[in-house]
C-alpha cells in the first residue's frame, strides 16, 4: 500500500480494493494546512482513497453511509441527505471541500450530500477538535479532496452503474441507475480533470418488502432523486508554480408521489401511500468555486521568508436547499386566538459565502528541522432561512397528500457575518525520532442582524453578535522503534452555534449576546498509538474533551446551553496474513454527559450526540490477478444512558444491528473493470439508530433500513 499526495495533485496511488481506508504512510493536508506525512502527526487521520469510496459508494446510501462503514469515531449512517444524527466524536463535524468551509450559522447538516462520488479523488478526516480551519470543527474536520488534473495525454474514463432491491417481495423494485464521465490529460502547459454524471434513484424497500418513505425523519431523502453534477479542475504550471482554477456544481432533486402515513401505533414501522402533490419537492442546488495559486519557493520581500512555500485560495459558494413539508402549531396573535393553530409549511434555506486563505511555510532552523506554517482567512456569508405555507383545508381534505402554497414567511432573519483570523503552526524535530508541533489561532467574527420578527410574531431587535476566539493546540509524536508511533496532543476547537435555531425560535423579550447566542468551545485531551509493520498495520487513541458552553436541542426543540464532557476510545486492526488475503476492522466507542441547570446533575448526553458502539471487520482476497472481493461487517450496539437519565430529546434506548455486505470487481478487457455489490445481504430487518430516536408518539418516523440491493456497475477507462 503506497501514496504519495500533495496539495492540489496526485503523484502516485497505487491502493488495491481489498486495502484498508487508513493509510500509514500517507502525506496528507488536513491535519496541519501544509503538506505532512500521517507518522508526523499528533493525532488520529483516516483517509478514505478513491477507490474506496467508489466500492462503498456502489451499494451505500450517500457519501456519509460510506464514510460510517470505513471511519472510526463518526456515527452510524442515517440512510438520507442529513448528518444530523451522525456526530465525530460526539460533535459537530467541520466539512470542507478543497479547503472551501461548508459551515453556515444556520446547520442543516447537509454538508456530506453536496458533492458526486465521481469528482472524489479522497477524503482526510481529522479526528477530534480542530480549530485549524476556524468555526465548526469541535468533533473533528472531514476535507474533501476532489480528483486531481491529468498528467498526461488525453484519459477518458465511463461509469454506468444500476441498482435494485433484492429483499422479500421487492426484487426488481426500485430500480435506479447512474452514468458519469470524465475527461482528464494535459495539453503543453495546461492540465485538467472534468466530469459530469447524472444519476436517478429508485424507491427504497425494507427487508420485508415494503416501500421506505421517501422522507422518513422530515431531514431528507434519498430515495425517488434525480441528482446531475458537473466538476473540473484547469491549472497551469508545475510544482514550482501553479495557478488552478475548480468548480464543483451539484443538483439534487426528490421527485416522488409516495407519503408517509400518519399512524399511532409506536411498535409498528413507518409506512407510505401514493398521490403526493408537491410543487416544490425537497432538494439541494451547490455551487462552490475556488482559484488556486502556489509557489515552491516564493520570492518574498523579507529575507528570512524568501523560499517559503506559499499556497492562497479565493473561493465562492452558494447553497440553497429545500426540506419536505411538515405541520407544526403556532400562537399567531393576528389570528384573534391565544390557542394554537396548526400549519402546514415547508423550509427551505438560502446561504452564500465568499472567502479567502493563504498559508505560507517558512524553514526556519535547518539542525532540527523547523519550520511554520502561518496565514490567514477571511470570509463574508449571508444565510437566510424561509417558510412556504400551505393552504391547510386543501391538505386536511386530501388528508396529507396535496399541498397548495398560500404564503411565503421568514423563518430566520437575514443573517450577514465577516470573519478574519491568523494563524500559526510551529513543527520542529529537537531529536531525529521526534516530532514537536504547536500552533494559535485568533478569530474575530461579526454576525449582523436586523429587526425582524418571527413566525409567531414576536418583535426582536436586531443588533451584531461579536466573537474573538483565541485557540490553541500542541501535541507531539515518538517514533518509539520497531515501527511503533506514540503520540499525544491538546487541541482546542470552536463553533459560533447555530445562531438561526436560537434566533428563530427567540421569546419575547430576547436579546442578541444573550448565554444562547455564545460561542462553544472545546477542549480536547488525546494520546495514542500508530503501528506499521510488514504483515500488520494498527492504531488506538483515546480522547476527552470538555467544554464550558456545550450545546444540544431539548424536547421542545430549544437550543440548552451547558457544560458538556465526552471521552472515548477509537482502535483500527489490518492483517494480511497472506499475499492476496487482507483481515481487519475498526471499533469506536464513546459516552457523554451535560450538567443538567434545571437540578445541577450530569446526565447522559442524547443519542443524536453519542452513537452506539460501533464495531467494522472485513476480509478481503485477491484470487485471480484481476479479481477483487470484500466482504465486511457494521455491528452498531446498545445505548440506554440517556434513557436512564430520563432524556426528552433523543433519548429513547437504541438496539443494536449488524449488516453484511459483499464487494467485488473484475477486471474485463482493456482498461475496462466489471463491479458487482450486494448491501445487506443476509436481507436484515432493522432500524437505524436514528429511526429508533425519532420514534415519539407515533411510527410516522420509525422507518426500517433497506433491505438486500444488488448493484452492478461496470467502468473503462480509454
């Protein structure tokens, strides 16, 4: 197993199917913003090539069903677009694309759904709080990096793929397909890489059978979606100097007649019936664009600075997306009634940012290697959250199933928000086997509101929210001999929150700057171990961290400010006990409380923050020189702490499940390669751990997982 990655391009990558994701010896640009081999890090990093997440992307649901299947410390997947139940390390995840921040001050964690599989060339995930890339990294940061331009003559590459359900009475149900195509080379001085795909899913069935909402917890489905993307990297230049433009367009839109069917019986599972009439289904549209410039070794004005290797990016980004609708009740004074009313609504959210960063490496003592890494970052985003109403007599009569648009209200005021920060990240080897690094970062960010009133017309003065964060982090790694790695670090992370929730929900007499609208931040504590051997390849760590001002949603869907502790342990295993055989797994763990203000206890976070124990093995064999197979395990365990604690939100016990899936591919002809997977193959009927949370008072949440699908997909490059 080898790779050799810099910022920007792939040199080399030579990683089989049957490889793990983790990859030792890899240099990677996450963790510190420069280029850094994973045995120089103080901390723990997956990254997920290429190829694997093409092979998991051919049965799972999404790119954070593949991510759960091959990462430790992230939540189980939750089968939609949203990764709302599924945290790092029991935090909010930081997801960026070329280094381009997703984060918005409204969270509709939708970040994983905003990018095709097809322009993936691998995804890095640090592992822990990280302030490295500002707001939003308090469980950790996951940076995708998109395929890299050519290197050579002109390379074109075809991906056709089709799936469908294979569970009791649904074979041949659902059907969906994709196809994608790519074009990558260099040309004299030019290089590039482009793509488009289109891609339509099916309906999703369980494993008895039955159709699968298309919406089931209210956050996104992606089931009945018609999604086209587009992508492309053009630079010029080598690896002395190189400017490089990428943009990354992505268009996903639900598009189904079947509904969930309101019902009451709570052991039962979610069901659906047909003749939806929805104008404006749910969906996402992302655009994100960037301009690259790098130099090896910048002629800077400062003599001590001359050399440095400089990196600077400007991008663009723009996000709206559509949620399906959903009843809630409302006390409107303008009605001439104090009692609820119910309405019938739909959001949708409407965000844009534009930045800017520059990081700069400078040598600084030759005898001990050290060096810095500093810079900047700047950005400006506007985020706006809106409702459409609906005529209710016209649902209630259809009972659910049509929905007739009367009105259009804000949900959350036009938020506008400037950041600035510096940076600087100190790496030095005061002895050869190890590895000392340290680093600040100071943040200053406005947020700006107007006055603005909400949907149950409470006036609330505008104002500006100000946070000037100062975080650190030091850690340190050992190259203890005989292959083994010790390493240990203390990381700070922030997020400014999600503002909009608390804005949007705000009381009367609510006042920006108030304990609900502060920043979090958390301190994190972490140690452990890396081993890389000829027929075996480990690691362990384990982590605690703590924050002041914690923050999670309570029954009645208000942000509770708190003091928050996690700790955990994370352990990755692969063997090859022979030439073509691979073994191993993964097994994350994890447990967390708050102090309670209401009776000053700690109590069990809920189990939107903590997911279940999760334990991943695999075996994996090459018997024929072109012939691939997998075959892997995801075991999700029992919770009941925040059950016992008597949690309102998210609180409910989770029950454990284990899936099995089978992988393979064949090599056919020239260049061409024949991939076949089943997921859930042994047909299990069972409940995420999300649909086992969102169960309340009725099954309308309580969705079952997909039963057995077969995917067969075949790609030649030419």
């Amino acid at each position: 197993m080898s790779a050799v990655l810099t910022e920007g391009r792939t040199e080399t990558m030579d990683v089989a199917l049957e490889r793990a994701p983790v990859m030792l010896d890899a240099t990677v640009t996450t963790a510190t913003r420069t280029a850094s081999s994973l045995s120089e890090i103080p901390g723990a990093v997956t990254v997920v090539d290429r190829e694997a997440v093409q092979a998991q992307g051919a049965t799972a649901a999404g790119l954070g069903e593949a991510l759960a299947k091959t990462v430790p410390g992230l939540g189980g997947a939750t089968g939609t677009q949203s990764t709302y139940a599924q945290p790092l390390r029991g935090r909010s995840i930081s997801v960026l694309i070329d280094g381009v921040p997703l984060s918005t001050t409204r969270s509709v964690s939708r970040d994983l759904a905003t990018i095709d599989p097809a322009a993936i060339e691998r995804v890095e995930v640090l592992r822990g709080a990280s302030a490295i890339y500002g707001d939003g990294g308090t469980g950790g940061v996951i940076n995708i990096i998109t395929r890299a331009p050519g290197a050579g003559p002109l390379r074109l590459t075809t991906d056709a793929r089709m799936s469908t359900a294979m569970g009791a009475g649904a074979v041949g149900q659902g059907t969906g397909g994709r196809v994608a195509q790519t074009a990558a080379g260099r040309r004299g001085g030019l290089d590039f890489q482009l793509g488009t795909s289109f891609e339509q899913t099916g309906g999703f069935f369980d494993a008895e059978g039955d159709r699968i909402p298309p919406d089931p917890y209210g956050q996104g489905g992606l089931a009945d979606t018609r999604t086209w993307s587009g992508f492309g990297k053009v630079g010029v230049g080598g690896a002395a100097q190189r400017i490089q433009l990428s943009f990354n367009h992505y268009d996903a839109r639900q598009d189904t007649r079947w509904a969930t069917v309101p019902s009451r019986d709570t052991t039962g599972k979610a069901r659906t019936r047909s003749g939806l009439e929805l104008e404006t289904p749910q969906g996402s549209l992302h655009t994100v664009g960037s301009i690259d410039y790098s130099h090896a070794a910048a002629p800077l004005l400062l003599p001590v600075l001359r050399g440095s290797r400089v990196h600077a990016q400007i991008f663009h980004r723009d996000f709206v997306t559509r949620f399906g609708p959903s009843l809630r009740k409302l006390k409107r004074p303008s009605t001439g009634t104090t009692t609820p009313q119910s309405y019938v609504y739909q959001s949708y959210l409407d965000t844009w940012k534009t930045g800017g960063r520059l990081e700069v490496t400078t040598r600084l003592l030759d005898a001990v290697r050290a060096s810095v890494t500093w810079g900047g970052d700047a950005s400006r985003e506007r985020t706006f959250q809106g409702i459409s109403i609906f005529d209710k007599p016209v649902y209630d009569s259809s009972q659910g199933l049509r929905f007739v648009k009367t009105d259009d209200w804000m949900w959350v005021p036009p938020m506008r928000t400037r950041s600035l920060a510096a940076f600087a990240q100190l790496e030095v080897h005061p002895i050869s086997p190890l590895t000392v690094r340290g680093g600040v970062r100071h943040e200053r960010d406005r947020v700006d509101v107007d006055d603005f009133t909400t949907i149950e017309e409470v006036s609330v003065a505008g104002g500006s929210l100000s946070f000037a964060p100062t975080v650190y982090n030091a850690g340190a790694v050992l190259a203890a001999g005989r292959g083994v790695e010790l390493f240990a670090n203390f990381s700070q992370g922030f997020s400014l929150g999600d503002i909009g929730l608390v804005l949007r929900q705000a009381p009367a007499g609510f006042v920006l700057g108030a304990k609900s609208t502060r920043a979090q931040e958390v301190d994190q504590y972490e140690a452990g171990m890396r081993g890389l051997w000829s027929r075996v390849q480990a690691t362990a760590s384990a982590f605690r961290s703590r924050s002041e001002l914690g923050s999670q949603v309570d029954g009645n869907l208000r942000v509770v400010r708190a003091p928050e502790r996690i700790h955990g342990v994370e352990t990755t295993l692969d063997v090859q006990p022979a030439s073509r055989v691979d073994v191993g797994g993964t097994f994350t763990w994890s447990e967390g409380e708050f102090l309670d203000p209401k009776d000053s206890s700690w109590k069990a976070l809920n189990g939107f923050r903590i997911s279940p124990a999760k334990t991943t093995a695999y075996v994996a064999a090459r018997p024929l020189s072109r012939l691939t197979t997998r075959f892997q395990m995801v075991h999700s365990g029992n919770r009941d702490a925040a059950f016992l604690d008597r949690i309102s939100n998210g609180g409910r016990r989770v029950h454990e499940y284990t899936t099995f899936d089978l992988l393979g591919t064949l090599g056919v002809g020239s260049g061409g390669t024949l991939s076949v997977g089943v997921e859930n193959l042994l047909n299990r009927q069972y409940f995420t751990t999300v649909a086992q949370l969102m169960t309340t008072n009725t099954d309308a949440s309580r969705a079952a997982a997909r039963g057995r699908v077969l995917s067969v997909g075949y790609r030649v490059e030419y």
